[in-house]
DNA sequence: TTTTATTTGATTTTTATTCTCAATTAAAAG
DNA sequence: CTTTTAATTGAGAATAAAAATCAAATAAAA
C-alpha cells in the first residue's frame, strides 16, 4: 500500500472529499522527506504548477492532514510550524530532531530508543503513550569543526 | 546558592539590572513549581499586587529570562508559549512532560533516562548536544479509568 | 546627588493563523 | 451522462500572540 493510497483511505474514513489541492499538498510533502516546510513554504512550492491555489487551503489543508494523522507539526520556535509526513506504512521510521544552535540546521536520527522510558512511564504513571517528540539542542558536528578552526587561526 | 542569587548573577553577568518588574515576574515563576505558565497567566498574577506593570514588559522578561537561561520555553500546541524555570541548581531535575490528549493536562517526569541515546547521538552525528525536550503523547491515568466507566455504563 | 544608559508603560505594528461567505466542485444519486 | 447536494475553495477580513516604538521613569555608576 503506497502512501497514497493510505491517504485517500484516510481521508475516506473521516468523510473528506480527495480534491486537487489536497493532492498537491500531499504530493509535496511526500515528496520532500527530511524537509521540514512551514505552510509559506508549501504555499510557494505548490504556486509553481498551481498558482490559483489560496494560502488560507493551505493551512486549511495542513491542519485537516494533521487531524487525520497525514502529516505531524513540528515546532522550532522559528515562529511558524513545520510539517512532515507521518510514515505510517513503517513504525520504526519515527525520528527525533537534533537542532544546531549553530547555523539552524535540523537534522534527524532514526533511531528511537525510548522504551526504557516509555515503559517506566507507563508503568509507573498509568499513563498510555499514543506518541512522542524528542528534540536535542547543541551544536552540530560541522559548526564544531568551524569553531576548531577559528580557534586556530586566531591563535 | 538560592535561586534568586542565581538569577541577580545572571542579570548582572549579562549586564541588565534588576528591577522591580524583573523580580516580580522571577518570584511568580520561581515558587510556583510545575505549572507552565503563559505570558497572559502571568500579566494576571503580576497584576495582583502590581497592576501599574503592562503586557509588554512580561513579554520583554520572559524572553531576556530565556536568554540569560532562567526560564524554559515550552510550547504545548495551544497558541502561546509556556515558561517554567530552569532549576539550575540540580541537573537532574530536567523533567520530561506528558500531555493527555483527552483532558488536556500536563504531567512531569522527573526521571531523564537519555544517557543512552544522547551517547550515540554524541558519537554517531559528532552533534554536541546541550540541551533536550522531551514530550509523550497520550492518555492520563484519571481519563483511562473515566472511559473505563464509561464503557461499563453503556453496557 | 548627579549622570547616564537601561528599562518601562502605553500604544501601535507585525505576522501567523483562522474565519467568512459566495462561488466552485467532488462524488453520490438518478 | 446529468442532476443534486454537501463539502470545499479563494479572496479578503478578522484575530491574537508577540514585537516594535518612543517619551518618561529609574537603577546603578560616578
Ligand atoms: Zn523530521
Ligand atoms: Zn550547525
Ligand atoms: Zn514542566
Ligand atoms: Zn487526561
């Protein structure tokens, strides 16, 4: 089942009609991984080949995609949101979110490793995790090389 | 060292000074452990004993607060940014939080448990890591039992 | 006490997001 | 393939959190 047609099923279920600038936005995003667009973003790709597609649908559109686990919202204090695609059709692809304090860059670690946590919490507050977000600020390996660098050249 | 001399090392570090809005707001957040604040929650408590202090100036302490690190920004998806303060004297009380996606509150997890993945982090991504939120999705212990009854109701 | 640069309150401005509503359209029904 | 119907859309207005502005106030250095 590609992640299409998990989509239209989607939407299906909930009620919702498969109309072209649902699609557009889909396409998008499922077809950017490892990008993180903010609904500007999307607004300007999807302009490109569809200029009569309005802001307000897109972020009509994004929040629908939300709803119906389409799609996650990301949060880097960057002043907007940020989507990506839910990849539902493989558990194990949910990532985490390494943010350089640096130059801004994200970038994504594929591995979970949360179970310890999860079942002490679980354990411990009765409480039922459905889901996650886990995001480490520091600095990444290529401003840490830069910084060396500096340190050098001043010396 | 107390909290409040942390936070006038700060400022003075920093090279601010310490006003009497500075203190107000330091004092609300300081003792009122585990609740996550707004800006607009806070105008309110501020305004009790201090109604002559406006909107803006909170605006303007929390995010000098957030810079000189004395207070965390959370953002729990409901339109504002929430504060708490950065207990700078014990490492260990960095906490995790658990919202309930049904009755909407926030729980804290005072147990890190990251070593782990923050290790391979460091060694795989070369990413210096500084700083982590963490927050789990789910269903609190009280919502579980309530749809519990209800089920047993309706049967 | 005087000086000086910082800070503040009040207000306006900015900007992401939501709302409104008439016109359009997907898809169900015939 | 039409007709019908309710959902959806585009354009623009409205909302609200947060930031900017600026003259008056004030902390702290001299
Ligand atoms: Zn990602
Ligand atoms: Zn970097
Ligand atoms: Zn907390
Ligand atoms: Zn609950």
């Amino acid at each position: 089942m590609t992640n299409f047609e998990v989509f239209k099923e989607r939407l299906n279920n909930a009620g919702f009609k498969l109309t072209t600038q649902r699609r557009v936005v889909f396409d998008i995003i499922n077809s950017n991984e490892g990008k993180h667009y903010s609904p500007e973003e999307i607004y300007e790709l999807v302009k490109v080949d569809h200029p009569e597609i309005g802001l307000a649908t897109i972020y009509r559109t994004l929040k629908l995609f939300e709803k119906i686990a389409i799609v996650y919202r990301l949060n880097f204090n960057d002043g907007c949101s940020r989507f990506e695609m839910n990849h539902f059709e493989d558990k194990s692809h949910r990532h985490h979110h390494l943010v350089c304090l640096d130059c801004g860059k994200i970038f994504e670690v594929k591995l979970d490793l949360l179970q310890d946590l999860e079942g002490y919490i679980e354990k411990e507050y009765g409480f039922e995790i459905h889901n996650h977000t886990l995001k480490f600020y520091g600095v990444c390996n290529e401003c840490k090389q830069r910084r060396k660098k500096c340190k050098k050249e001043t010396t």
